[in-house]
C-alpha cells in the first residue's frame, strides 16, 4: 500500500510543478531559481531526451508503458531490498508522470534550465528516473545478487522467491 502511496506523491509532485509552470510562464520565458546555477524556463518536449524521437508520441508512450510495466514486474516480484524498491518507485513516479503529459497533452512540460553550461531544460519526473536509475544500477551491482537473486535448489533446478532465502 505505501508503495502507491509513495507513486502517487511523487506524480502528484511532479504535475504540481508542471502545472505551476503552465499558469504562471509563458512558453520559452524564464524566471530566477538558484541565481548562476538555474533558472525555470517553460519549454514543452515533443520528444525523448534532447528531443529524440520528436513528434513520436504514440511510440514515445508506448515504449514507456512496456518499460514502466517491466518495471513494476520486477518490484511486484522480484525486488525486495530497500534501496532497489526505492529505484523502482522513483523510476516508476517519474515515469509516469511524463506519460500523464504525453497522454494529455501530447508533450512533455519541462522547467529547470541549468545555467552553467549547456544543457536540455528537464522537470522534476527526469530528475525522479535519473536518480531511480543511478540507485537501481548501485542496487544492482552491490545488493541484488546477496538479497534478491533467485536461489535454486538442487532438487529441482527452478528458481525461487527471492523472499524464500536470508
């Protein structure tokens, strides 16, 4: 249960902002944040990262639908550790509060404009995935395989809960 809970608060975050962003700027006008290191600029993403795939966004919402869907496969079966459920609900957040977007409006509203070198403008659900991601590879390489791989025995050479085993 706080598994949604956590899901839904991070959505609900995320369209928060962009929703700000929607009824306070104009498109393309920047604001102050963290004076010399951002700004929020309102920018609306027709695409991926650094507007890959522009324009796709039948492919963009389906490509990320089946991602999310493994995703949550893997946090519904297989992903007990902490630090890899955390991953997983990040990943999952900010997921889907990107597609909420594309579904609706057909981009992706973006808002934070770094100013210290040349970067893409991004929001707070690619902050939420990119830090998902980042955690999920440390979970990965130093929690999966002593917490969450699946054991198998010898009796019957199947794998098995990882819940099964300490």
């Amino acid at each position: 249960m706080w598994n949604i809970l956590v899901i839904i608060l991070l959505i609900g975050s995320d369209q928060l902002l962009k929703y700000w962003t929607v009824t306070a700027l104009e498109l393309g006008e920047s604001v102050p944040f963290l004076p010399g290191l951002m700004q929020l600029t309102r920018v609306h993403n027709y695409g991926a990262a650094w507007s890959s795939f522009s324009g796709q966004t039948l492919f963009l919402v389906t490509v990320n639908v089946v991602m999310l869907a493994a995703v949550a496969w893997a946090l519904w079966k297989l992903v007990r550790h902490p630090l890899g459920r955390i991953a997983g609900l990040l990943i999952l957040g900010g997921g889907l509060g990107n597609v909420i977007d594309r579904v609706w409006h057909g981009y992706v509203v973006d808002m934070f404009d770094l100013l210290l070198f040349e970067y893409p403008v991004f929001n707070v659900a690619d902050c939420f995935v990119v830090v998902g991601v980042i955690l999920g590879a440390i979970y990965y390489l130093w929690f999966y395989e002593k917490y969450d791989k699946p054991i198998k025995k010898e009796s019957d050479n199947g794998a098995h809960d990882p819940a099964d085993h300490n």
